[in-house]
C-alpha cells in the first residue's frame, strides 16, 4: 500500500493518545508496545499488550470515534501508519480484508474481556502470574529457552492492576520461589509452569 509511512519511536514515546482524532490504523513493525488506559482514579492500565504484526487503533477507526485509549512504546519500535481513507477503501473493495478485520476485531473483545474477568475475580498474586504469561506469550522469541524483559514495576503494576509497592512484594516471593529471577528491571520466567499452576488457581 503506496500510502503507508513508517516511524521510529524510542522508549517511553507516545504513538497516540485517548482521546485524540483516530486518522488511521497502526501496525507494530517491530518492538514491545502498551496499549494503556487512564482510570477514574488517574491510574494507567495497561489493556493490552502489541508486538510484531499487531495492529493499533482499529476498533476505534472501525467505530469512527476518537482514540479510546492511548499507545506507548515499551522499546524502541518501528510502527506503520495507514491513513484512514486507504484504510476504508481496502475494506469496501476487499471482501477478504473485510473479513480478516472483523474476526481481528472479535478476538480483540474476547482477549479484553477475560481480561477483565480475571482482574475482576483474581486475587492479585494469581493476577501477578497471569501477568508474567501473558508477558512471555507476547514476546518470548522461538529461540529462547528461558524468557526475559525488562519491564519496569510500574508497567507490571499497571499490567496487573495493582499497586506498585504490592507487585515488587508479590515479585519478590515468586524470586524466593525460584520461579522468577530479576535483576533491575529485568525478569527472567525461571519455571513457566508454576506460573502456570498459580494463575490456574481460580479457573
């Protein structure tokens, strides 16, 4: 697609922002994006994570409204940008696209809501875990044996919905454990399996 421009965007950087006009659809090139949302209380929650191949923004575009929530590279990271009408064009001539957005679409809803179960049901240890798989889900390359990221406690808080101070108690007792390793912002899964087994817990 002719239209379609790339930019660069470093740690930390905004993509877009809740709120704002949705002018097009994002797709994750490559990097680690967040996918964030402020809450009554002016807390950051993390709704999603995106990596490689990920698109950002679509329900949005699809509903013509402005952004609902915001995007924030977690790494430094390449993302695409189509402009809204190339977007809808592709999707009025391509039946093919057309279907490939709307089960896209589906699959987005049905990831947030059992989201939303567990950090409406789970007690925060088994959410701390759930967390930490969904984390290696994401990112954990074909090639590695033992997952690693750096992630800093605010984002694992956000990303459990918790407070900071609880995630880095929490953490430390999975450290203790032997199920995790950190060093600095960096953690490492030592045995996915009882993270496996503790957010399992209330299934």
């Amino acid at each position: 697609m002719h239209s379609k421009t790339c930019q660069r965007y470093q740690k930390g950087q905004l993509i877009f922002q809740e709120g704002s006009p949705t002018l097009g659809l994002y797709c994750v090139h490559n990097g680690k994006i967040k996918v964030t949302k402020v809450g009554g209380d002016d807390k950051e929650q993390i709704l999603r994570l995106a990596k490689e191949g990920d698109t950002l923004g679509l329900g949005s575009l699809m509903a013509g409204s402005n952004h609902s929530n915001s995007a924030v590279a977690l790494e430094e990271a390449v993302v695409c940008f189509i402009p809204r009408s190339n977007f809808l064009s592709l999707l009025t001539c391509n039946t093919q696209f057309c279907t490939a957005v709307m089960k896209l679409l589906a699959d987005t809803l049905s990831q947030a809501e059992e989201r939303m179960l567990h950090l409406a049901y789970k007690p925060v240890r088994e959410r701390l875990a759930d967390a930490l798989l969904l984390l290696l889900h994401t990112y954990q390359a074909a090639d590695q044996s033992k997952f690693s990221i750096s992630i800093t406690r605010e984002d694992l808080a956000s990303l459990v919905g918790t407070a900071k101070e609880t995630t880095i108690r929490l953490l430390s007792e999975l450290k203790d454990d032997g199920i995790v390793a950190s060093k600095g912002s960096q953690i490492t899964v030592l045995r996915p399996e009882k993270l496996h087994d503790i957010a399992a817990l209330y299934d």
